[in-house]
C-alpha cells in the first residue's frame, strides 16, 4: 500500500543514489555517502513525522478489518 510521503521525484533520485551506491561493489556503511543516501532514502518512504505515522497505522487497521469482513461474507 502506498500511504502518501513525499513528492515522486525525490523518491526517484533517492533510489538511483542507492542503486548506483550498491553497483559500485561492497557497501561501506561507514561511509558518510553511504549514511547521506541511506538517510534520504528512509527520509523519503518513512518521514518522522509523528501525525504521518498515525494516520498510517489508522488506515492500516482500516483495510485489515475491510479484508476480514470481505473473508467472513465470502
């Protein structure tokens, strides 16, 4: 499911940081350019902020109990 994060472009170019980053061999996760990509990458599919989060547990127990009750009248 997607729950809505950030503009799409930024999503793009944070995962062409980290494919490019994981085609340049064995990951140094040390690395400050490691970590900066890392970060934005969670930045990007999982923001901070805590209203964000809540909303996303919400409409997760939402389409659990859609799903549930699908299953039942089946």
């Amino acid at each position: 499911m997607e729950y809505g994060t950030y503009a799409p472009d930024n999503g793009l170019r944070a995962m062409q940081a980290d494919h490019w980053l994981h085609n340049q061999g064995e990951v140094d996760w040390l690395e400050p350019k490691t970590q900066k990509i890392k970060a934005a990458l969670k930045k990007h599919f999982y923001p901070a902020r805590q209203d964000w989060k809540e909303i996303v547990l919400w409409r997760s127990r939402q389409v659990q109990r859609q799903s549930l009750a699908g299953l039942i009248l089946r």
